[in-house]
C-alpha cells in the first residue's frame, strides 16, 4: 500500500533542520576554526576524528537502548523529542562561539553535538525503515526524506547567499551565524510536525538478543556488510571533497565570497537528481542505480584539476554533473538498508532496525571525520597555509586541487566494486517478504536464508 504523500512530506521535514546544521560542519566549520579561530590544520583534523571514535562507544549503546523502548508515544518519537533541544544548543554554540574560543571549545560542542545527533538520527531513520515494508516504496520513503533534505542543504546556501546579495553580509562566520540562527528557529517547527502527524509502525517484536549475538547475526549479514562497506568508502571520498570546496574555491579559483552561489547550483542539482535515481532504481534494480550514481561522480571529479584562478564559472559544468550523480547518494543506500534489515529480521525473528541504524550512523559519522581527517592532514603534510592574507606556491595549490579533484575517485570507483555483487534484487526481497509473513502468521522460529 502506497503512503500519503502529505506522510511522506511530514516525515522528511525533519531531514530539512538535520542538513541545514550539518552541512555547515562538514563545509565551513573546519575553514573558519583553521583560518579565523586560529586552530592548526592538524589539531582540528584530530578532534573531529577523536569526536568519531567516540561514537563507537555511544552509537551502537544508543541503538540497542532504542529497539528496548517501549511507550505510550512510541519507541521513536521520545528519543527524537529528547534529542532536539540538545542539538540545538550544540549548533549555536559551534556556530556561534564566544570570543577568544579555540581547539577545547571545538572539542566540547562538537562532542555534545555528536551524541545529539546520534540521539535524533538513528530512530528517526529506522522509523522510515518501520513505515513499509514494500522495496520501491522504501525507496519512495527515503526520496521523499533525501530531497527535503536537500531542501535543508539548500536552505544553509540561500539564506546566507540572499544575505550575500541584498546586504553584502558574507565570509565563512558570518554564514555560520546566520544558518545557526535560521536552523534554531526551523528544528523544533519541523520536528513537532514529523512526530505529531506520522504513525509508528506497531508491526515489530520487541528486541531481547543480547547486544554480543545480535552483533554476531549483523556480521553474519553479507548483504548488509556489502552495503556498508560501500557506503563507507564513497562516503570517505564526499568527505574529502566537502572540506576542501571552500578552500578550492578560495585558494584555487579566489572567489571565497562567491561559493555560496557555487554550492546552491550543487544541491539544486542535487534536488532536481533524486526523483530520477528513485525511477532509475525501479527499472533497473537499485544496486545498479546505486553503480550508475558512483560511476557517473568518479569520472566527473577530476575535471576539477584543470581549473584555476578566475575560473569559477568553468566550475559550473563539473558541479552541476556531481550535484546530479550525488541524488543518488542519500536515496538509494537508504532504501537498500531497510531491505537488509528484513533479512536480519527473518534470521533473528525480531526486528532491530535502531542496532542497524546505530552502524549506519555511527559509519555515516566516522566516514566523514576520516574524509575529514584526510583532507585536513593532508594539507598540513604539504604545508598548505590558511588565513586571509595566506600565500601558497604552485606546488601547494596544485596539491590541493590534486586532493580535491582526484583522489576522491579512487575511492568512487573502489566502492563501485565493492557492490558489483549486492545480491538482495526486487526479486529476492519478494521472496523475504512472503517469510516473514508466514513467520509472523504461523509464529514460527527464525528462517535461515541464503
């Protein structure tokens, strides 16, 4: 049974404040401590990675706590509630941070900003894993939730890019202060409307396997570690180039006011991409899809190489091909992972959808700080200088657009490898589907499956 449009849309409204405060962290955050809070390349590179390691700990705890909840409001929507006024207060104060802050304020907000996220995320993601169980609906489900949050992407690009236009109000802080603002306002607006309008599914067995076991039947998952290991290593080569696009675009092209323009074509690309992945993906399979998204972006990147000062509108092109080949991103694996969840369902008879979305959030997390790691470090390696009235020689700038532009692909194209052979086809989940409603009928044990 196809989901109202008007659930679709209020379910993803969350996803809208979610990207319009992380997008910031992952493009600004790590140009405005290294340049204007003075933090070194190098420190910031390790406490954004330390901040990952963390969610070792706290990710799969938070998942397994959040498959055990169980009350009058649901198992979802307490936790997202919990969550929201805790990220909201770490977002203003990383954006907006007090005079004379540096590396230990850094550390300390984006830490508590890490674990309020990992609060509102994993439900939130496994609920639109609980809200059908079809394959292309699913698909439906996280199209809907990828372009609201493209929306929210956009958002964190507009509202500083009008600033930028109407009052000439522009620079890495300032566009910090404003979507930190804007994203205060807009969270608890779009929460109060997902948790108040979309239904939890009622259709799930308690989960009592020990955190050790269940771990053990998530291993012993091939799908899911195929899915994964994918999504890990394309993720590694987005957060590469995230970082990076403002000092390109500033150090590169010299047109550090006018990036804001660049990144809203990108994401509206980006937006306009996703309906045609989610139609893509039920004509061919979304594995093949999912190939298709990372091929296109793998051939695209290093074009970026060829670019130099005044080029920004030579730019223009590239971007909009990544921005297109990047819909396929948030959709596609998100969809994949709810149908890996069913096989896990059917083998441990429960469902336990937050333990799964807990590894996701926690890769999802460690994948960006490595891609950040990376970037970072490796700009330090080659003694790449920030600031405003830095100078880098030849040597220098071409490291940068050779970080930026190129190595990311061989990360793209390692992960189309890796999910060559996804085997879970429309066909096969069909065939999960009609175990697990002769499981639930008949209240059989677990099914092994191959």
């Amino acid at each position: 049974m196809k989901l109202k449009r008007s659930t679709l849309f209020y379910y993803g409204l969350t996803e809208v404040p979610i990207n319009i405060a992380l997008f910031p962290i992952l493009v600004f955050i790590p140009k405005f401590y290294t340049g204007e809070m003075g933090v070194p390349l190098i420190l910031a590179a390790n406490i954004i990675l330390l901040v990952r390691i963390f969610d070792v700990i706290t990710d799969p705890i938070f998942g397994y706590i959040n498959d055990r909840t169980n009350t009058r409001w649901g198992r979802r929507r307490p936790w997202i509630a919990l969550a929201t006024p805790l990220m909201m207060i770490s977002i203003y104060m990383l954006f907006l941070p007090p005079e004379g802050s540096g590396a230990a304020h850094l550390f300390m907000w984006m830490m508590l900003l890490s674990i309020a996220t990992t609060m509102l995320i994993i439900p939130y993601y496994a609920w639109g894993a609980e809200l059908s169980s079809d394959y292309n609906e699913r698909s439906r489900i996280t199209g809907w939730r990828s372009m609201l949050g493209v929306v929210g992407s956009l958002s964190a690009q507009l509202i500083p890019a009008v600033a930028l236009l109407f009052f000439g109000f522009g620079g890495s802080a300032n566009v910090l202060y404003i979507v930190g603002i804007a994203m205060v306002i807009i969270m608890p607006i779009c929460v109060f409307l997902t948790v108040a309008n979309v239904p939890e599914s009622k259709e799930h067995v308690q989960s009592t396997i020990s955190p050790i076991k269940g771990f053990k039947l998530m291993l012993e998952n091939a799908p899911f570690k195929r899915l994964i290991l994918a999504f890990m290593v394309g993720g590694i080569a987005i957060s590469i180039t995230t970082p990076l696009y403002l000092f390109f675009i500033t150090y590169v092209l010299k047109a550090e006011a006018m990036a804001i323009y660049m990144l809203t074509f990108f994401y509206l690309t980006n937006f306009a991409a996703v309906p045609f992945w989610v139609w893509l993906s039920k004509k061919i399979g979304k594995h093949k899809a999912y190939i298709g998204s990372f091929t296109m972006i793998a051939l695209a990147h290093p074009f970026y190489l060829f670019l130099g000062e005044g080029d920004f509108w030579w730019m223009l092109p590239i971007t909009i091909v990544t921005g297109f080949s990047a819909g396929g991103f948030a959709a596609l694996p998100n969809s994949m992972k709810a149908d890996v969840i069913d096989l896990d369902t059917l083998k441990s008879g429960e469902n336990r959808s937050g333990l799964f979305f807990s590894s996701w959030s926690f890769t999802s997390k460690m994948t960006g700080s490595v891609g950040t790691w990376i970037a970072l470090t490796a700009l330090a390696w080659i003694s790449f200088n920030t600031g405003p009235d830095a100078y880098n020689n030849s040597s220098q700038l071409f490291g940068l657009k050779f970080l930026f532009s190129t190595l990311p692909s061989i990360f793209f194209l390692l992960a189309v490898a890796i999910i060559w052979k996804y085997p879970i086809t429309e066909e096969m989940h069909s065939k999960i589907q009609v175990q697990l409603k002769e499981q639930r009928m008949n209240n059989k044990q677990p099914i092994p499956i191959e």
